[in-house]
C-alpha cells in the first residue's frame, strides 16, 4: 500500500471506523479525524475551548492513534461530523459475546470445509453476521 500511496488513507478510513470505540464521550463529540499525512493526523475540533482542553490530551490521543501509524499530531477549528448510528453499531458488536449455541453453529458450519484458509473466513463471516444481529439462530 506504500508503494501505491494509499497507506494514509487506509490509515484514516481505519481510524474513523473505529473513532467512538478509541475516544469516549464527550473526546469523541468534540473531535475528529480529517486527514493523515506521513504520520501526522489533522483532527478538527469543534471549539476553540475545547481546542485548548485537547492540547492536555495530546499524548494520550497519540498513544490511542500510535497503532495506526500516528506519531504526532495537529488540531485546527473546524466541522466535525459524527455518525451516531456507526456508534452505537460498532459499540454493540464490540461488546457482544456468543452464545455456547452459537458458537457450536459457526463451527458446525464451517467443519464441513477442507480447507483451513477458507474455513477460517467463513467462521470469521458468521461469527460477524452473529454478533451484528444478522443472522439469527
């Protein structure tokens, strides 16, 4: 992805995927991602109250951000977006454990296949369409 020139942006999309799972209220209302560039992320924060309130964060931010690749970082007034639904979906999923029964489906299921590789990924797509509700057992 380096070679392409799409790491950053692999980066930031990753980030704000998992933004409201990193930071936790109010952090998460008052800022967010907007771009990544070599390292550095630009957050967009909503006020310049809490423009200063982040500066003390700063380290912890980057601690949270380091498994992405960020090693430093800028803020800067501006809109910042959220997805409450993405939120609250993400929240749940994280949070959500299988059931013995369920378990037993996804392996039952996925026992009949020969190939591990393949076998792995379809337990990884069930156990995720279980925990997201869509699929019922």
């Amino acid at each position: 992805m380096r070679e392409l020139g799409i790491q950053d942006g692999v980066n930031l999309a990753s980030i704000k995927r998992d933004w409201y799972i990193l930071f936790s209220q109010p952090l998460c209302y008052h800022m967010s991602p907007c771009k990544v560039s070599h390292g550095e992320i630009l957050l967009n924060v909503d006020s310049p109250v809490w423009l200063q309130e982040l500066q003390y964060y700063k380290n912890e931010i980057l601690e949270k951000l380091r498994s992405y690749g960020i090693t430093s970082m800028r803020l800067k007034i501006g809109r910042v977006s959220h997805n409450i639904s993405r939120e609250k979906r993400q929240s749940t999923s994280r949070l959500k454990t299988l059931t013995a029964d369920e378990i037993s489906f996804m392996e039952e299921t996925a026992s009949q296949i020969d190939d591990e590789e393949l076998r792995e990924a379809l337990q990884r797509a069930i156990k995720k369409s279980l925990i997201a509700g869509k699929v019922k057992r």
